[in-house]
C-alpha cells in the first residue's frame, strides 16, 4: 500500500479523528507572519480542518492534497473545491503570502524533500513564510502503509539550508495534540527571503 492509498482507504476514520484536534498554538505561531485577508496554500490539507479555520478567519486559502478521498471530504468542509495536487505537481509562482504543511511532508521521500522545499519557496511571494511540521525523530520508515521521514532542530536546520532563499524563523518540538498518542512532534516556520533591490 502507498501512502497515497492508506488516504483513501481510511480517509472517513481520518477525516473524523482529525478534525477537532486543537491546533490553536500552532495557528498562534503562524498568523503573525501573513497579512490580513493574505493568501494561503494548505498543502496536504487532509480533512480541511486548518484551511477552514483560516478562511473562517478572513484568509484566502487554496487547499490541495493528493489523496482523491481527502480532496472530496475537504472540499465538503471548506465549501469551494480544494486541489487534488500532489507536492511534486505544485506549480505556482510567488501566490501566497503563506504555506501551510501541517503532517504533510513528513511523507515525501528524503531524497526529494529538498527540491519539494524549492518548489513551495518559488510559491511564496517574497518575505512569506512556510510552516511545516514531522514526527520528532531521525531517520524514515514505513508504518502502516505510510512512508515517513522524522526529524529534529538539527537535521531540519540542515535541509533548510540547502534552500538558500529560505531562512529559519523558529524550529521547536511539541506533544502530540492528540491525547491519546504520547508521539512529540517537529514543527519549523521559514520565511522566503525579500529580494535584492539594485538602487
């Protein structure tokens, strides 16, 4: 089973043990960098949950996933169709003011993350910010069908600098939100960096 597939396969029980998890500290760390009524790309929205409550907060959100089940599910909470995109398939030029890629990029290979990463950056305009966030760890695995790729302060830090127009904001771990699982989790804000001006 890909990863792609354990989406579609479990997207209802998804869509249900996700959707009232409270990710207000993580709203709080965001919202400061985008501007009122700013855009925002959700990227590997799932259930809709976040990209719903930034619209409901004045935002402009573009939602997209690469699961077809969770496309369908988030469209219905977000009412306006979200994008049925994988990471490779995004391709935008300096639209948003902010990137969203909560538990999203934990599942792309490592091997690629870095040019996942340039692809996101090209989609910020200048000074927007990207957050992201991965099973607190090293190393990656197949769990359940679902490849990961864990990470730390430090090993984050390293891919980050491979972009050289990102740089990092605030790299912190967490607990798990939800109660039940005693997981900790990476979570990193990085701002695309203003272009340089000749006077």
């Amino acid at each position: 089973m890909t990863t792609e597939a354990f989406y579609n396969e479990n997207a209802d029980n998804f869509y249900n043990r996700t959707l009232n998890v409270n990710m207000d500290h993580f709203y709080k760390e965001f919202l400061p960098h985008i501007p009122k009524g700013g855009t925002i790309l959700d990227a590997g929205c799932g259930s809709g949950r976040d990209a719903k409550f930034f619209q409901d907060q004045g935002y402009n959100v573009t939602a997209t996933d690469s699961a077809i089940e969770m496309v369908k599910l988030s469209s219905l909470l977000i009412g306006k169709p979200s994008l049925h995109l994988s990471f490779e398939d995004i391709d935008m030029k300096e639209e948003f003011d902010g990137i969203w890629a909560n538990a999203s990029l934990l599942h792309v290979d490592s091997k690629i993350l870095p040019k996942i990463l340039e692809k996101l950056c090209e989609a910020l305009k200048p000074g927007g910010v990207l957050f992201m966030s991965f099973k607190y760890g090293e190393g990656e695995y197949i769990k359940d069908g679902r490849y990961f790729n864990d990470h730390t302060e430090t090993s984050i830090g390293q891919v980050i600098s491979l972009i050289p127009e990102f740089e990092e904001i605030k790299s912190w771990k967490s607990a798990d939100t939800r109660n039940s699982s005693a997981e900790f989790w990476l979570s990193s804000i990085v701002r695309k960096k203003m272009k340089y001006i000749k006077n």
